[in-house]
C-alpha cells in the first residue's frame, strides 16, 4: 500500500487497507475468471487490487492497483454520459429506458414481450449497444474517437484499445448481434449492426487500471466536476442520472443486494473492475472520506452474477468500516 | 399552508409550496383514481396534500394534507421493517429476494420462470404477501397487532383498519389469490393463503394522512431514529436496507425513472400516497432541509404505473428547487 | 390375455399381444409413479395393461387391463365433449382456444403474457378448469351428474368417485387454485374458484379401467357413433374437434412427438392412463383394426411429461405394427 | 376451372368449383398482402386460385391457379423432408424438436426460457433455418441444388428461384439474423450465419403455382410415393412425420384451428399459397376423392396470423362438402 500527496492520512489506515485485500484476496478462489472471451480467461484469477482517491488529492492504492484490464460493461457507463452530453438526455431516453430488470444483460426476452422492445436500461446489452451507436460521429472510429476524448478529460491520458480482446469479442458475439438484429429489426438501433457492434465491443476493450475508474468514480461523486483538476467535464444532472443507473443496475443482477448491502453507485464488468462512486455524506462521526471519493477494484475472478468476487467483499468491508452508504 | 412549531421558516418558503399545491393540482386531471379496488374509486381525484417534517420538528402542509387514505403498497414498507425485527433479516432473505424485475406488481411469469420462484422483492405483491406471513404471532390478528404497535411507536397514535376498504379488496382480490396459491405451492408461503391474504390486505387498508407517512419517511431518513421523540425505533442495517429497496423498487415500473429525475428512497401506494424520505446531505448552497426530512403526499389520481400523478410531479419540483437528490 | 366374443382372432394375434406386454412392462423401470398427488403415489408401478375394443366387439385384453384408475387429465376429454354437447361448440370456444402451446400443463406465463389471458386450449389445465365451469347444471353436484351420465352412456355403467383420490388432490391443490383465481381475475371462469376446483377434481377422481377407455376412444374414432350400442353419443363435429385436440395436445408437451411417432389421437392422466382413438383407415395390406378401434392403456409408472413410459412404448409397437397412424 | 385427362368427373362438380372461388374471393377484402417483405406487397390481393390433384390423374382447377408466387414457409416442408432423407430422422431431431409452441413464428422467447434453446419445431423460423443449415453439401449453392433436386423429382420441372423477392428479404431479415445468431451462439446452427439465412431466404423464393403444391400434397398424402409417376421419392416414414408436423404447426398460430375445423395436414406461406395432403380415407357416402389428393392453393391477402384469408376459407368449405378430415 503506497500513500501519496497527503500527509494526514492515517497510517495505520493504509496498513489495515493493506490487510484487507490480503484477506479477501483469498476468497478469489469462490469465482473465476470470464470464460466466454478467450482472452479474459488468461487472466491471474489471485489477482486483487484497489485505488480510493479523493477530492484533495488523497490517494490510497493496495495490492493488484496498477493491473491493466479492459472496461467491458464498465464502459456502458462512459458510453451513456458520452451520449447524453453529445444527443441531450431526451434524445437518448427515446431510445433506451431507465428501468431495471432483473434480467440476465444478455436476455432477449423482455424485448419480445414488451412492444415496442425499447431496451429496459443503458446497463443491459441490448440498452449499451443503442447507446454506443448514438455516440457522435458518422464512422465507428470517429464514435469511438468521441468517448476516448471523454475518457482523456477525466483520467488525464489517452485510453488505449486492447485489440486481441476486441478481436476475439468480436468473433464470439453471436449474442449480441442477435440482440444488435433484434433492435435493428424494431427501429431501436438507427446504426448498421456491424458498426454498432464494433463500437460497442471496442469500447469494452479500453484498457484501464484501478486509478483510472476511481478518478471517474470520484468525478460522478463530484456531479461531474474533476475536483483535483478543477473542472466541470459533463453537467450535474448527466451525473446524477448516470449515478442512478449505475446503483439500480450497474452491478448485474445482483444490483438491487448490491444497493441494500454496499448502498453506492457501482459498475462492474466481466475483467473483474468495479467502479464505484461515493457522494460526500453526512455523518457525524470521524469516518474517512466525508468528502466523496472514487473507488477502483480490480479482481478478475468473477461470481455466478458476472461480478469480482473478491472485489466485492472487499468494497462490502470497506463501505461498512467507513459508513460510505448514500442512505 | 400551515407552519408550525417553530419561527424560523421562510414564511417566503411556506407561500411557494402553496403556490406549488395549486399549480400541480391542475395535472391531477392526467390521471384517475384506482378502478380496480372499488372503495378507492369513490376518491375525490382532485384532491392534493402535502406534509414536510423536518428533524428538528420544522412542518410544512399544504393542500389536502389532512385527508385519510389507505396506505395500500406504503404498508410494504413497515411489513419489511417488522418482518426483519421480528425475524432477523437473513430470515427474511431467505424467502424474498431485493432484486428489482421490471415486471408489473402483480406478475406470476417470473416465479414460474426462475425455478424455485423465490418472489423477487417485498414491493412486488408476491413478495410484499410473503413477508406479511412472516410477521410475529401464530393468527392474522396478532401479526396485524404487531404490525400497528411499530406503526405507533412511530406515528404516536394507534392506527385503524378501514374495514370497508378490507371487505372490497378481500372480494376482488383474485390475482393476489392466484399469487399466494402460487407461493404456497412452491413453498415460500409458510402461512395458510386465506390467513396471509387476510393480514396482507388489512395492512394495506390501515388508514394515514400525509403527517403520518411524512413522520415515518423522516425516522427512515435518520436511519430508524425518532429525531423528535428522540429514540431508536429499528436498527440502522433495517433501515439502510428498507431505503435501497425503496429507491429500486418502490415507484411500481417507473421506480427506475424515479430514481433517474428525483433521488430519493420513497413508497408509493394506489390510493395515491407517496412516502418519501429524504436523508441529510452535503450542500454548499443554502437550502432547506439539509438535515434531511420525511416527505408525505396524497394525490389520489394515478397515472398508468400506479403512481400520483400530480403528486409525482410536486416531489420531483420540491427536488429539483431543494437539491434533495441522495446521489 | 383374454379373447371374447369373436372367433374370427387369430389366436397368435392374442399370444404376441401377450408377449408385447411382458416385454414393454420390463421399461416401467424407467418411470414412476406421479408423487404431487400422494394418493397416486400408492399405484403399483410394475402394472402394465391393456384392452382393444373394434366396431364389431372384438376385444383384446392382456395384461393388468382390469385394474382401476382415477383419469385425471383424461376426463379433459370428456368434460370438453359434454360442455360442447350442452353448450354448444361456439359457446365453449369463446372461454378457450383450440392452440397447442409447448407449455407445461399447469403454466401460468402465458395467462400473463397474452392478453386476455383466454387458456390456449382445454387440454391444459387453465383451459380444463374453464370447461368444467361449463358443464350444465347450477352446483357442482349437478355439473358432475351431467358428465357421468355422458360416460355412462358411453361405457354402460355409472362411473365412481375415487373420495380418497378427490380429497388428496383437493388439499394439495394450490396450483390449480392459483390458476383458478387467475381465470377469475380475467372473468374466463364465471363460477365460484371453490365450486369449478371441486368439478374438475372430482371428475379427475372418476374411476375406470382400460376396458371404459377403450370403449370411448371407440366411439371417438366412430365419430360418436356408439358402434356395438348402435347409438349416436355426440355429434360428429363435435367427435372431429376433440380427436384433433387430442392430436395436438393430448400427450402434454409430448404431443408433437407423440403425433410425428404415433399419429393417433390419444390422451394421457397422470395416474398412468392413455385413451386412444383409432379412426377407421384405407390400407392395402392385411391388418387388423381396418374399421378403428379404441384402444384402453393403463401404466401408472409415468415419464417426465406425465405419459404412461410403457404404455406410450407399447402403443408405439402395436401403432407401427398394424399401420394405425391416422396420417 | 378447367376438368383434365379424365372423363369420370362430374362436370357440376367442376362448376361448383367456379362458383366457391368466386364466392370466397369476395373475402380477400378482409385480408392484405404481407408488407415485411417489399417484393410480396405488390401481389394482387384479389386473386384466388386453386388446384386439385387426386391420384388417378384427376385434376380440378380454378381462378387464378396458374399464377406464380414464391414457397415462403411452405419450402420449411421441403427443407424438413431433404434433411431427413440426406441426414437420417434422428440426426435432423437431435438439432430440432417436433413440439408445437403457440409462440409467433418468429419468436426468440422460448429459445432463451427453455436452456438450452434447442428449436421447437422446424415450422418455425429458428426451426427452419437450422434445417436449412443441415441439407447437404459445403455450399449454400450445394444445399440448395439437393432442395431443387428434390422438389424437381416431385413437380417435374426445375424449379426457379425469384432472385428480386430473395434480395428483398436478405435485406429486411434482421429478425432471422437475430434469431440465426442467437442458435450460433447456443450451439445448434453448425453453419455460418450468413450461409444459413443464404439457404433458407433462397429456399424460400422458390417459384411455384397451385399445382406444384397440389402435387407435392398427393406426394405426402401417398406417404412419399408419386402415383403418377409411379415412384417413391421419400420414404413413408418421413413422409408420416411431415404429415404429422404440418398438421400440428403448419398453419402458424391458426394450427390448432385449422386441425380441429378443417383436419388436414396443410402448410402455409405469408405470400399466400397453401399446400394441403389429403390422406386416402374411408367413408360410406359416394364423395370424390376417396382415394386422397393434393390441394394446392394461392391467395395473397393473409390473415393476422399468415395465412390466406379467402384461401383458408375456400379450403374449409371443400373439406366440409367432400369430408375430408383424417379425423
């Protein structure tokens, strides 16, 4: 556990950080790793890192902290506040709801029953892929060019494609474009499927660390606005609506125990990150981070839901130590 | 409008929420009252209340907040919270899930599609008749006493069953047989139907005004604590938990956009209440209510999620004008 | 194995009827006996028989063809031709469609999901229970009454209720309650939940052997037609719609098979029964049964679908053997 | 309506003939032509026409039975009866099932509720194309010259494929595409997406008129053997199941209607042709055709569920005048 900027962090909190991820580190072995992408299924299911930042510049990282990996459903996220900034949110309320499901994200299902088969949420894939394809910009490339320019502004650097992964997510999608067909067919996805897909299936391949999503995690937290580098990137409102989702479906279908036991805005993905955004709150003891802050784990071996096992235990310890609910 | 107890409010303040009563009231017009219980159709929809408690005992009321109505959905809320301090909430767990669907309140295809049928939460009917079974005492009588001695120690007064009210919904209460059936069938429902539907029913014809269920959405918002009667009615973890259902699942299939537009845990009934609590938040503008509130409002006028339809509307601008979102 | 009344039989005919038993009763193994029901639970799962009526009174009986079984499902059938006799064919088919629907027999999504949630057709038990409300008659007593004298004038005798059988069931259904309640919910079930229950499962008490059901799947196949009484029973429209019914949806969710294999209509009750009719048809070789026959099955050691294991086996072999496929 | 190669049919008949097809052609009115696919809108919705192909030879024609129209759906039969006799019986149901489902032809719900997502039947459109990828040869070119092959043994003349009407539906088949990738995914389509939708949209612009059809239904109904031609094209066993198969699932979601009014094995299209197998039957009245026949029929203008409004209608009165049920 490295300490940075502050001095007034407690010590003994950095090493108890430490402690924990070694502790939870062991129950990696509860989950695995994704097996449906060939190349997440190399990943070292014992990996497990963490970064917390705040909005003074505090910044506590553990363990696996600096494992790159690739956003997967976490890009859902940046994706949909890409969308809302460029089309406006009625725009994109138009063409995809804000209802959780209780779904698989893959299912097809709810699309039939409910005519007109509007996708359910932006945090499901069928939702995700009419997001991406309304992303600025006539080409894949230029779509894709608009939400790395996003990404850019809140980490502070240039996010990269992991081309093997877009590659061997791209041969196995056969569910997605069967979802990516569906939507074509009701008038949903307005974009060619091919394109869509590439879209979609690059910008799950953005390559991040633990640092990276608790920087976003702390701007959401923040309405939007970059507390270290002083500036406003997406408006308030985009932020609390994206914060919204990400808490009644940002964590699969276990986002609802997720809500009820964490109580945080969180997104997760299948590479095993979970980004998380903790709102300043009130409380009335002495508690870390009254301020807000932004929480990034890394943990690639996932539960039956698609979510870090250890991951989430771990964030489930820390909000609890720390009294980091939104309720 | 009345303001009570206390000098230090904006008589400004207490002229707009007036102004707000009669400007929303207009939109009642959009809805209707509920059909489908025939005591309820006899509702004047025109009707439209409000009531704000602060935590230092600050009120605020408008419109029609002296009308009685009965809880109907809103009596989930206290059923969960007896259930699981009667019980314990692993108990409680155990035979209803917090996962939000998607599906309208009186679904079966979920339990018939997810083996074992587990309801899915305790705001959907399914769940809401389960966890009425599991409140303490071997007769409906004494889990219904149970029930109204929480309800008291929060409201300070005893509350009464509107038996008319009982006598309608028990008569047409067809689908909800068709779910306890369903229930019995694949063991979650514990209870006889007949005695289960008994007590489910009576809870929801348990008659409040605005100030009652303004009252309870404040004990929740201090997280089970009575900041005017100064005591701990149910555990924080009851509470926590009770909140983030509310804000997933507690506005029927709009509860997502809900929680999008307005932020805040709340319970919403057919007989047109919202229950809404709002905890204490970090603002740096002066705005009321920073130490959080309790929220009552009656509007017996629905739109097609089962929702007040002018009363939806008069939240989401108290909201918006007081910053009021959790996220 | 018996030979009656004929002499014109070949007796090898009767022998390798005999040796078809002893060989497919060996295959009971493979099922057991329905437990949701625990009356049904008590059957002798080794017992396997048989009985084949022709036009002319040629009767084939081996095996365990004399035992008595309730008909469950079976009494599908002739609560569906009775409600048609006395209500005639319109009025029936505006409460219950004639499609075949891949579900299980006690589901209930698709109530839900088609709206008005009209059953699909009166071979499963949402579609059954509306039938049997049918029936002619104010009170239970009489509905049954005017079912049993249809089976008496089918089988010359009148046709007991197995009380143990009816009570077991009556307590233990709380799926059929479910759907039942569901039907009300929709107004498809005009009578009472309590009074169509006990219509229906009192007539799945009813007791017969393979004997009775042979008799009537004669008739079927004669087009109501009463060919040793010499007697009209039931129009022939009405003989044509249920021979189809039991076609496409007679064998539970292995009707389509049942149909490709067999193709004969039949239909089977949990309790290890199979009715089957066998239309008179054009051939060019020497078979037996060329003017239809009926064909009685008793096996209470049932499959995953519900059907007879050795019964369905042994019908196969008689089917392929002397060409009864109706196709 | 023109009488051919036989002296024997009575010549009221034939006028009789005349008289039904202008009557029900009055009935297109209540129909339209299928607007999924552009090419099939511009058919005129006003024809009607028919042919009658019994065994001796006999013919009866009428209206606009020498209009062209392409196979649509009616190929599934086709495609169903190539895989059979190339792969074998079992090797076609261990990749499709024969249950009817009552779900719209398109419907991907059940692929997705029923793990693991094996077709229900090869009637519809998931059914179907993975029969299609199943015909033999690497190429779709391959596949379907042994489709062409064999229809070519039934009708004697090289069929054509409408190459217009097969770009039109390659183009608006996202829901195919959907439904092929979703079968990719789970493992039943062994073909690539493309290949398949190649072979099955191909099969299905096939080009025939009325007596085509009737022919291939006097084919089926003499279980696989030509009686003209004098030559078993397919074995009776297929010839069985086929026959069993569009009895249950080849009217779409009319099925079971079509079974229990008008009881006979026919299979549909949504260009408006209607094929139809009269199994040879036995009857005390002087009727024609009591040696079976085939029925071919065309008539755009469809009905909600995809079949030929005036058609189905036309069909109905002859086999209620001729009795012609196999029940």
């Amino acid at each position: 556990m490295r300490k940075e900027d502050k001095d007034q962090t407690d010590y003994q909190e950095m090493d108890y950080m430490d402690a924990w991820v070694r502790h939870y580190r062991s129950f990696t072995a509860e989950g695995q790793c994704a097996t449906y992408i060939p190349a997440l299924e190399k990943a070292d299911p014992t990996q497990l890192g963490i970064c917390v930042i705040g909005p003074d510049g505090t910044v506590i990282k553990s363990g696996d902290w600096e494992a790159t990996f690739t956003m997967q459903s976490i890009s859902k996220v940046l994706s949909f506040i890409a969308a809302c900034l460029h089309r406006g949110i009625p725009y994109v309320l138009e063409r995809v709801d804000l209802e959780p499901t209780g779904d698989p994200f893959n299912s097809i299902i709810r699309l039939e029953m409910h005519k007109p088969g509007k996708p359910f949420n932006p945090m499901i894939n069928a939702g995700a892929i009419t997001v991406s394809s309304l992303l600025p910009g006539e080409s894949p490339q230029k779509k894709l060019e608009s939400l790395c320019i996003l990404i850019e502004k809140m980490v502070g650097k240039r996010p990269t494609i992991n081309e093997e992964v877009f590659r061997s997510e791209w041969q196995t999608a056969h569910r997605n474009r069967a979802l990516a067909y569906y939507l074509k067919e009701t008038g949903f996805l307005e974009l060619e499927v091919d394109q869509a897909l590439e879209v979609y299936l690059k910008q799950c391949s953005i390559e991040v660390n633990t640092e990276d999503i608790a920087l976003i995690g702390l701007i959401l937290a923040h309405d939007g606005y970059h507390p270290i580098r002083k500036e406003q990137i997406f408006p308030k409102r985009v932020a609390r609506l994206t914060k919204s989702l990400m808490l009644t479906c940002g964590m699969y279908n276990a986002s609802g125990k997720f809500a009820a036991f964490i109580g945080l805005p969180a997104k997760s993905g299948v590479s095993g990150g979970v980004m998380t955004s903790v709102p300043p709150r009130v409380r009335t003891e002495e508690i870390p981070f009254k301020d807000g802050c932004g929480i990034g784990i890394y943990g690639p071996s996932i539960d039956e839901y698609g979510n870090s096992v250890a991951g989430v235990m771990l964030l489930k310890h820390i909000a609890n130590s720390w009294d980091l609910s939104i309720f």
